[in-house]
C-alpha cells in the first residue's frame, strides 16, 4: 500500500496559524482526492479540506472555509493544508488520506461517498485560547 507521509500540526493560540504537509509517491498522486478528516476526542471523524489532484479543484467543510487553504504541488507530489485563524474547535488529530481510485473528471471529493484507501499516521493540532 502506498505511504503518505505528513509533517507539520502542533500547537497555536488561538487566532494563529499551523500548517500540515502530506506527501505521496510518484505514482498515487495525480488525478486523485488528496486532503485531511480531523476527529477530536469524543467526537466522529470529519472531512475537512480536499483537492483534485487532477485539476487542482479545492473542497472544504463549511466550519474551514476562508481559514484554510488547501494547496497542491504537483513537483513534490504533495498538497499542503494551511490553518489560519485557528480555533479552539479546531483542536483534534488531522489525518492525510487519498484515494486509490483515479478520476477522470472533477470528482465530489468531499462527498461521505468517497472512499479513502490512503492514510497517514496523523498528526495533533493543539489550539488554546
């Protein structure tokens, strides 16, 4: 199975910035769903910012847009998820995830239909107010 790869996350007070990188080898990257799900202790995984690969097409949950910034770079097979303005709420462990399947035409990488073959580790994102 392929490896991603993230780095970034820790901690920021509230109103700061973190920023999360995921990379993925050569051959998994392109035309594909790349992004984050978040879950906080006690609560359910969720979807948070995703792009296509394929078109460089961004998606975000509502409660992210205008925060963050999902970015790919197609040289080093890596998208980057910037956080600014960051929340107390938004404190949870961030997992990077791709999907195996390729897609010719813009998928809906956000929808809960979308199935993620890819994970990475995970990696803590702290915000205190």
């Amino acid at each position: 199975a392929d490896q991603l790869v993230e780095s970034g996350g820790g901690s920021a007070q509230e109103g700061g910035s973190l920023r999360l990188s995921c990379a993925i080898s050569e051959d998994a990257y392109d035309r594909r769903c790349m992004g984050w799900f978040r879950q906080a202790p006690g609560k359910e995984r969720e979807r948070v910012a995703f792009v296509y690969t394929g078109a460089d097409a961004t998606y975000y949950v509502d409660s992210v847009k205008d925060r963050f910034t999902i970015s790919q770079d197609d040289a080093k097979n890596t998208v980057t998820l910037q956080m600014n303005s960051l929340k107390p709420e938004d404190t949870a462990m961030y997992y990077c995830a791709a999907t195996s399947q390729i897609w010719a035409v813009r998928p809906r990488c956000l929808s809960d239909q979308m199935n993620y073959d890819y994970w990475g580790q995970g990696t803590q994102v702290t915000v205190s107010s």
